[in-house]
C-alpha cells in the first residue's frame, strides 16, 4: 500500500514528537496492533496502530483511502501504549 501525508504536517510532526512520518514507509505494517479510532468522529474513519521499527515500538495514526494510506501522526510509544501490545502479543 502507498504511504502519503502532508509535508507541512511532517515538518509539525518533527517539530512535536522529534519523528518523521517518512518512517511509516519502513513498518511491518502485517505485524503492527490496529485498531479504530473511536475517540472522536473525524469525518472518515480514522486507525491506530502500534508498530515496531528497528527495536522500537511506535504509534500511528492514519486513514486509509482506497489504496493509499495517509498518515497523520507518528509518535514514539509511551509505557501504557508499550504494555498494550505486550499484553496483546504475549496472550496469542
């Protein structure tokens, strides 16, 4: 699937969370914990996921659009974020 997102939300994503969403094109995407994002309605249904990249689990929010998925944000984990997918990961 190709991976899109806006460059001026890159550059906002870099300046809040120091990652690029460029790194959302290296995901074991096959892998990652995904799930709606039922917080809010955002106009389309947007996901979430926990993916890992080299060693290090990440969270993603994106939206996928026919054959395309854009991202919209892409943050390091935080502890109840990591527990999540341990728990999830370990119980299968």
């Amino acid at each position: 699937m190709k991976i899109e997102f806006d460059p001026a939300k890159d550059a906002a994503n870099v300046q809040k969370h120091g990652v690029s969403l460029t790194l959302a094109v290296e995901f074991d995407w096959d892998a990652a914990l995904i799930w709606i994002d039922t917080r809010r309605t955002y106009g389309e249904p947007r996901q979430c996921a926990l993916a890992l990249l080299d060693d290090r689990l990440y969270f993603v929010a994106f939206v996928d659009r026919g054959e395309c998925r854009r991202i919209i944000s892409l943050r390091k984990t935080n502890n109840r974020e990591k527990l999540l997918y341990a728990n999830t990961f370990d119980a299968s």
